[in-house]
C-alpha cells in the first residue's frame, strides 16, 4: 500500500478551530453527559443600560452564527445554545452573572466585554 504523503497548509484559523476541537473533545466528556442534545455557551454582557449597544449587537451576532451552525446539523449533531444574561458593563453584576452561568454548567464563556481599568 502506498503511504499518502499530502501535506496539508494550516492557517492561523485553521490551526485555532483544531486547536478548540481538541479542547473539546478532552474537556467536554462531563458537560457530555449532562447535555447530550446541545452545547450551553454563556454570554455576561450589556444588555441594558448606557452601553447596552456593545452586548446587545454582540449576542445579535452570536445567536444568528449559532443560528447557521444548528441550522447545518450543529456541532456533533449537538445544537449550540446561548445563555445571554445582563451585566450592564458593570464589574459588580459580572461577578454574579458569571456565577449564574457556572451554576448552569455552560460549556464555554464568550462574547464579553472587558472594563478599563483606571
């Protein structure tokens, strides 16, 4: 048998996507379990308030892509879900927002905004 020597160009992208994959594949096993029709991402972002336009585009964006990816079979035949709760850009909500996503067992956080710090 002959041996295939194809070589294959990654991309940073690429690379990235493999990268999570194996990440997944390794950390998700417990998550697995729980939720075996679909994948919970949380979101913690302004949904209200002065700066709410950040979050709420943010999670627009995220829900139209998870949108798509269902649409396509999801992930694994799993449907990705996203958990969207307000912080209104303020660190003190953050803190009980994320414990609140936690207590949920998301999978992965995303599509947050950062504070500056003075």
């Amino acid at each position: 048998m002959k041996k295939d020597t194809t070589k294959v160009r990654l991309g940073p992208r690429s690379a990235f996507c493999l990268h999570f994959h194996d990440f997944h594949a390794v950390s998700s096993a417990k998550h697995a379990r729980r939720h075996r029709q679909r994948i919970l991402i949380g979101s913690c972002s302004a949904l209200e308030g002065p700066s709410h336009f950040l979050g709420t585009e943010t999670v627009a964006g995220a829900k139209a892509y998870f949108a798509m990816i269902n649409d396509s079979g999801g992930v694994d035949g799993r449907k990705l879900r996203l958990l969207a709760y307000d912080d209104s850009y303020d660190p003190a909500k953050t803190e009980a927002c994320f414990n609140r996503l936690l207590e949920q067992k998301v999978f992965a956080l995303g599509f947050s905004w950062a504070l500056p710090l003075p």
